[in-house]
C-alpha cells in the first residue's frame, strides 16, 4: 500500500511538473530576447567590455620595466534604483584583466579581499599547525593600482507615453602610490519605453 502510494506521489509530481509554463535557456551569445527597462546580463556584459577594451588598449596597464601590475578592486558605488550586485560587473572586468596578461589581482585587499587569506596568518602561534606551512610575514604584495567606480540611473520623460532611462557606468584606475589616476571610462546604456514599464 505505501509504494502504491509513493508511485502515485511521483506521478502527481511529474504531471504537474509538465503544466507549467515552457521554460527555456536563454542563448547569451545570440540572444534576441525583448530589451527590459532594467539592467540585464546584456547590459553588465556590454559595459563591462567596452570598458575594458578601452582600459588595456589605453596602455595604462603597460608597465615599465615589464612585468605586471598589481590591481585592486575598490567601491562601486551603487546610485540606481535598483539593487544591483556590483560584484557582478566587477567580476567580469576582473576576468578579463587576468586574461589580458598585463595585471594581477589581489585578494588581500579592497572589495575582492578573501578573508582567508589573513584567517590562515592567525594560526602562527598554534600548536596544531605546522608553522613551516603557514605564509611568512611581509609576503603580501600590495596593489600598485585600484579600480573604483559608480553606476548611476537618469530617468527622463521622452514623450507623453515614453520615457527615456540613461544608465551610466564609470570605473577610475588610480596610482595606489601617488594618488594620480591612470584611466577613466564612462560607458552609458540608454532605454527608452513605455511610462507603465518599471526601470527598477
């Protein structure tokens, strides 16, 4: 009687689960899916790349001597409407930084810091590690570079049934040394749509 009744369990929970609504993978290389107000992967993808083909083709990361920079993420300043997860543009400008070839990351410090990485420092003084394991002093390299930035939102009205929202995503690379700022883009991205589509 009970796996009659599992069986029938089952069978419930596979109908229902072909009833829905069709579920279908989004193509992110060719998607010609409808624009939304919001800011989507589309959006984070194109800001990220034009930002970063302007900051390696700008020489900025060429450094002298050769070798590579260290680079530190900074804030990114959140200023829209919507809740956005900085971390999500970052990582991808982040990837392409490391693919580049002509900088590091840290993970030490700044916004990206892993905090393991000074958790394991902690065990010097304990009995249950081998201390010849552990990282040494003085064996973090401090950033030669930051990154920071702020995306922001306008929203305007175009005509009496649309209305226009601008998006625009500035990042800095600054000198952690001196202070002096290498390079500097603004990527904007614009919609325009209906008064009753929702930008948040």
């Amino acid at each position: 009687m009970r796996s009659r009744i599992l069986q029938m369990a089952a069978l419930v929970s596979v109908l229902a689960g072909g009833c829905g609504p069709k579920t279908t993978n989004i193509d992110i290389v060719n998607d010609d899916g409808k624009s939304v107000m919001a800011l989507d992967y589309r959006d984070f993808d194109k800001a990220a790349s034009e930002m970063i083909q302007s900051m390696v083709s700008s020489g900025a990361l060429k450094k002298q001597g050769g070798g590579r920079y260290v680079v530190a993420t900074g804030r990114i300043v959140n200023d829209t409407m919507q809740r956005i997860d900085t971390d999500q543009l970052m990582a991808k400008i982040e990837e392409e930084l490391l693919n580049s070839g002509q900088a590091v990351m840290t993970s030490a410090v700044g916004s990206g810091t892993d905090k393991l990485i000074h958790e394991t420092r902690e065990l010097r003084d304990s009995e249950e590690f081998d201390q010849n394991t552990i990282a040494k002093r003085n064996t973090l390299i401090a950033p030669d570079l930051t990154i920071s930035g702020k995306i922001f939102q306008r929203n305007l009205a175009y005509d009496k049934k649309r209305q226009q929202v601008e998006y625009y995503f500035q990042l800095k690379l600054s000198d952690a040394t001196s202070g002096l700022r290498y390079w500097q883009k603004e990527s904007l991205i614009g919609k325009r749509g209906s008064n009753k589509s929702v930008a948040w």
